[in-house]
C-alpha cells in the first residue's frame, strides 16, 4: 500500500524544513564521500560556504520547495572536486541535511556550476529542491 498526502501536508512537511534547521543556515561543500548521517562529524576538505539569508528557502509549492533565489555565489577557499554538501545551523554547528553534489544538470541534490573547485575562485549553486513524496 502506498501512502498519500495532499498537497497542502506535502507542503507544510517541506516548510517545516526551513523552521527547523533556522534563519541564515549554511551551506557547505566538501570534498569526498558524504558521512553516514548528518551527526556524523564532518568529512572531506572544506571547499566552499555559503551564509544563506534569514528567510532562505522559499515557501513549499507543489509538494517542492527550492532556495529562495539561484545562482547562489560563494568563492572558494579550498581545492578539490566537490562530493557532497551539508546545510548547518548558522553557527555552523549542527548538520541538518546531506546529500550529493553534482555539476549542473547532473541530477545531485544540490548543483553547482563546476564540481572542479580552486581556491579564490567563484562557485554558483544552481539549485537545491526537495520533493516530498506522497503525492
């Protein structure tokens, strides 16, 4: 049996996503294999982090919720090959949320223009969405 929500219980799960993890969250590129679950310590180089504003994702529409506004423009202060992400508190001391990172169009739950990072250079998150399932 597969269970389904309505649209507005979809969206509301998604922006209880916002609440939870708090105004200005960041976001955190590194290197490597993501860990096996967000209270694990962090893992891989430190590539690139974004300070995301107060109200950083946009309100749930569709069962979907994305940033609030893309290209998100950070500059890098590490180098390697982007691996995955994580979204923190904005004291940046509780992990939240992981996932894959991919270059545009790749399909990772959060794209960025180059997975090939240097440091002092400029790297763009072209999207961030979660889709609740239930529909």
């Amino acid at each position: 049996m597969t269970v389904q929500r309505s649209t507005t219980v979809r969206n509301a799960r998604l922006d209880a996503i916002e609440t939870a993890i708090g105004t200005s969250a960041k976001v955190r590129i590194y290197s490597g294999a993501q860990p096996a679950n967000c209270a694990a310590a962090a893992s891989g180089t430190l590539l690139v982090e974004w300070a995301l504003g107060a109200d950083w994702a946009a309100n749930a529409s569709a069962g979907v919720k994305a940033f609030n506004s893309t290209p998100v423009a950070g500059t890098a202060t590490g180098n390697g090959t982007a691996g995955h992400y994580r979204i923190v508190d904005s004291a940046g001391t509780t992990c939240h949320e992981q996932g894959t990172v991919t270059a545009t169009g790749g399909g990772g739950d959060v794209t960025i223009d180059n997975t090939t990072i240097a440091s002092g250079q400029t790297v763009n998150i072209s999207s961030w969405t979660v889709t609740e399932p239930g529909a």
